[in-house]
C-alpha cells in the first residue's frame, strides 16, 4: 500500500478529529449527530496514522509531495 498523504493533509486531518472529541468530551455534541462524528474522528486518526486514505484512489489523488 503506497502513503497518498501528504503532511498538511494528515495535520489537518488529526485536528479535526481532536475538536470533534472535544465536542463530545464537554457534552456540545450528543446523540446520533455524536456518534456519527465520533465515528468519522476515528476514521480520520485511523487514515492520518497510516497516510493512506482509500477514497483517493478512484480519483486518483495524492497530497503527498513528490520526491
């Protein structure tokens, strides 16, 4: 499996995720709208840890820097 992210991406990535744990955590978020969330943050900490995202593939997309 070739990495198709690049830093910015993965940065940005693990940001989001951490303000959507604090949404949860301090209770702004609830309920199904949470769970959702929480699930996507997953996803997002998930992809970031291996910069690897599946979705960018059919497209074709890399925001990895050529080296």
């Amino acid at each position: 499996m070739r990495t198709n992210m690049g830093t910015l991406d993965r940065g940005i990535r693990i940001l989001i995720a951490l303000i959507i744990a604090g949404l949860y955590f301090t209770g702004i978020i609830s309920g199904y709208l949470a769970l959702i969330l929480i699930v996507f943050a997953g996803v997002f900490i998930l992809t970031s840890l291996i910069s690897f995202c599946p979705l960018y593939l059919p497209f074709n997309l890399s925001t990895k820097k050529k080296s």
